[in-house]
C-alpha cells in the first residue's frame, strides 16, 4: 500500500488542477510579510516542507502532510493530513500565521475552507524548474529568510544553466518515460518530466501526445523504439512490466533501462537538480563514451639518400615536454 499512495502524491504533484483560489499566489509580491514574518508555518506539500528547509526555515513548521520526508528533520513533523484529505480542526487548534497550500495534491474544498477561516495561504505550485527558484525567493520574504532564499534561488538557477549548458551540443536521444506500468502510462509536451528531458536533450517519444499525461499501449511503444526507458523506482512500476520480453526495442537490448528516484523527477524542489541530473546520466550512458579528439601523428622523415656531394637529411631532434 506505501507504494501506491507515494505514486498518488506523485501523480497529483504532475496531474492536478491549479485554480484562482490563494490569497498570496506564487509571483505576487509578499508586501506584508517583511514587517510580520511568519513564525508558524503549515506545509501541505512535501516540496513545501522541503523549500523551507533549504532557506532555514524548516524549524517554524508546526506541521505537514504525509511523504514529506525530507531532510530527516522533517519526519519528526506532526502529520494531519495527506492527498486524502486535510484535519480542518487541527489547522484550527495550531493557528499558523501561514498555510502553504497545494492545489494540485490539496482538496479543493479543503483549500476553499481554510480561506473561509481566514488563513493566510500562499499557493505554491512551481510549473517550471525555474519557479522553484521564484517561489524560494517568495518564501523567503514571507517567513523573514530573504537574504537565503535569494542566495539558495541564484545557486539553483546558476546550476541549471550549467547542466542546461553542458548538455544542448550532445547527441539526441530518444526516451520513454514510464510514470506507471498498469495502465502503462507517460509524459507528453506539457508535463513536469518533459522539461527534465530537455534540459538533458533527450527526445520524449510522445511528446506529441494528445494529453500531458497519456495512457499508451506496448504496441505504441514497439512503434517507437525509444534508446532508453527511464522508470520512477516505485515497486509496483518496475515490476509491474517486464520489458525483457521485447528485446528489439533498442533500450532493452543495450541495457539501458533506469530506475530513478521519484522524489528527485517529481518533486519540484531544490533538489529536483538531482533529479535533473539522473536523467543526463542515463542518457550519457547511452550515447557511449565521447569520442576522443586525437592529435595527428607527426611521422618521421624518411632519410633520403645522398646523391653526389648532397648530404643525407638528418632526422628532427624529438623533444619530450617537461611534466
């Protein structure tokens, strides 16, 4: 059962809705919170609690939501709630100054009565790995940690330009991204995962799909014959489809099959960088070592022999460098 409500919070990080319903938004400017910064902190979200923490202020969290696991500090956080639901009355009784909401792994009407109540929300909901860095900077203005979270959000966006950077002249590869076995379900243009692929220029094989999030068949798959399948490292993903049955898909005969960790591909956090990184590594593997530019071979004159009083040409004096 733990594996399938981890894949549930996964999928409502990528499927879910994002509705009009905060009072402080992602992006908007947090005026307020400079002059009365949050001391008590409810995160509803792992990527929440885990944001907190990289600008220090995880220790103002008074409580969180299930899966919210990290760093270990965070498993010591009372819980009240996960995608199932959300503990109104334990909201109450704690009175946070500031509820970090998720609208797409929170309820709807759960979010809806917390706004009733009078709480103070802010959405966080990055779309993009470079709102993880925008939504740091928000945080870090609304629970007075403003100098750290500009510090952790430039470090983040300077390291994903390097990894961006590093990887646009490499061979393209191309890539199935297995989100789950059964159904047997990908990505497509608009999903999460889709951005990871391109930083790494991988090409996603459906990236056309009619939905961000489609269900696919094995015959579609065949179709495409995709140079590496990347799985999330959920149980029941890896072993619900035994791919060694189709050895004439090209990632199956070079072995290059990948179980990645599903908290660093879905969770848009500082650490998705990681994750980010994974992806590159895999596909590395599968263009094989950089061809190595070698230096041309000076070859040796060949001594002529003299005619008449024309002496031989001596050969060069080879110099060996220093070390």
């Amino acid at each position: 059962m733990k594996h399938i409500s981890r894949m549930l919070i996964s999928m409502a990080l990528l499927f879910g809705p994002y509705g009009p319903l905060a009072l402080v938004q992602a992006g908007d400017e947090p005026s307020v919170a400079k002059e009365h910064p949050a001391k008590r902190i409810i995160a509803l979200s792992p990527h929440g609690v885990e944001m907190l923490y990289a600008i220090g202020a995880g220790d103002a969290i008074v409580a969180t939501t299930d899966h919210a696991d990290y760093p270990e500090a965070a498993r010591q956080i009372p819980r009240i709630g996960g995608y199932y639901g959300i503990q109104i009355e334990k909201v109450i009784e704690l009175n946070p100054d500031l509820v970090l909401v998720w609208d797409s792994g929170n309820k709807v009407e759960d979010i809806t009565r917390l706004q009733a109540l009078g709480f103070k929300l802010y959405h966080s909901n990055p779309k993009t790995l470079e709102a993880i860095a925008h939504e740091l900077q928000d945080l870090g203005k609304l629970v007075g940690h403003e100098a750290e979270a500009n510090r952790v959000a430039g470090d983040f966006l300077a390291s994903l330009t390097q990894i961006r950077a590093r990887n646009q002249a490499k061979p393209e590869v191309s890539v199935f991204y297995q989100l789950w076995s059964s159904p047997l379900m990908t990505v497509a243009k608009n999903s999460w995962i889709q951005q990871i692929i391109q930083v790494c220029h991988g090409r996603n094989v459906f990236y056309q799909a009619a939905s961000d999030y489609p269900q696919v068949s094995l015959e579609n798959v065949l179709l495409t014959m995709p140079q590496v399948i990347l799985q999330s490292r959920d149980e029941g993903n890896v072993h619900g489809l035994d791919w060694s049955k189709w050895p004439e898909i090209p990632a199956v005969k070079g072995g290059h099959i990948y179980q990645l960790d599903a908290d660093l591909l879905h969770r848009a956090a500082p650490r998705a960088l990681l994750g980010v990184q994974l992806v590159c590594d895999a596909l590395d593997k599968a263009r094989g070592p950089e061809p190595v530019n070698k230096k041309p071979v000076n070859k040796k004159p060949v001594n002529k022999e003299p005619v008449g009083n024309e002496p031989a040409e001596k050969e060069p004096v080879q110099t060996r460098p220093s070390i």
